[in-house]
C-alpha cells in the first residue's frame, strides 16, 4: 500500500498576490457614495451648529447671544429646554464655561473631522456620548415616547465609523497613512 501525501503550499491555498483583484459591484460604490454623502451631511449639522452659536447667524442662535459676542452656547437651552429625569444636572452646568467650551469644541471638531472623513472613529465616539446626552435632556422626547433624531444620528454616527465612510469623498485613505494613526489605529 502507499500513501499519497499532498504538500499545502501558499500556492495550493490561494492565487499569488497580485494575480487577482477584488471587484467592486455597482451596488458596493453606490452604497460608499451613499455613506459619504450622509457621512458630509451630519459634518455639516454640527459644523452649522457651531457656526450658528459662534456667530449668531439668526437661524437659532441672534447675533446678540453669539458666543464670540458674549453669550453662552449652553445657558439659554439648558435652562429653559432641558426636562424630564436629568433636568437639574443640565441646568446645574448651563452657561458653565467648561460646558461651553466643551460643547463648542466638540461641535467643531466632530463637523471637521467628519467633512473632511478624518478621524471618523473618534468623531463618532464623541458625537455619539454629544448626540446621546443632548437626548437626555428632553427626555421624554417631544414626537415619540423613546426614540428622536439624536438616536438616530447616533447609530448612523457609528454605522459611519464601522464602514470607514472617510475613505470615499474624503481624506481618510490619507490620514490612516499618517505615522501616528498608523501607530494608533483607534484614530481612523
């Protein structure tokens, strides 16, 4: 009797790199074109709501409560809009300079990173707890018992970060060859 004994080689298991290339369907680029464009449009909501609060460009915010002419971002709201279980801790920091500066950094980073689809992990995380908190402050939310568009955006945030949305119409394949996001990948 004799035994055959077969060697796996790299070459038995799959083609050489190189030799084949993966093939986009039209359904896979309409979909990272879809994830991009959601991905500009929720970088332009927080980067509007920012400018708005900085500047007072009247759509929500006048020019005479204008962050850069005075005002706080997060007293008017916070006082007077927050409701339900965590009210008191919302008014408790409402026009706390901290808070400010922390909801408008916050703002402005998240916009940018997310027009520019760099630093999408990191944008999500931080818009995701902004997004979530903002929830808190109106619980109950006014159209629906639970859910409202903070939940929402806060999921498509994270549906963002986990498709790597940054990569079409935007600078992410760049930044992730940056040395340091590259040492640190959480910073994708």
């Amino acid at each position: 009797m004799t035994a055959t004994v077969e060697r796996i080689t790299a070459n038995t298991i799959a083609p050489a790199a190189g030799t084949t290339r993966d093939v986009e369907t039209i359904g896979q680029k309409a979909t990272r074109y879809v994830f991009a464009g959601l991905r500009i449009a929720l970088g332009w909501t927080f980067l509007w709501a920012f400018l708005d609060k900085m500047f007072g460009l009247g759509h929500e915010t006048a020019a005479k409560n204008a962050w850069i002419n005075g005002g706080s971002p997060t007293k008017g709201f916070l006082t007077f809009g927050a409701a339900g279980p965590f009210q008191g801790l919302y008014q408790d920091i409402a026009g706390a300079a901290w808070a400010d500066w922390l909801f408008m950094v916050g703002l402005a980073g998240i916009g940018v990173a997310l027009l520019l689809g760099v630093g999408t992990r990191v944008a999500a995380v931080a818009g995701g707890i902004l997004l979530v908190m903002m929830w808190t402050a109106v619980l109950p939310p006014e159209n629906n018992p639970v859910m409202d568009d903070h939940l929402i955006y806060a999921g498509l945030l994270a549906g963002l970060a986990l498709v790597g949305a940054g990569n079409t119409l935007g600078l992410g394949r760049a930044w992730a060859k940056l040395p340091i996001v590259q040492r640190l990948p959480w910073l994708k």
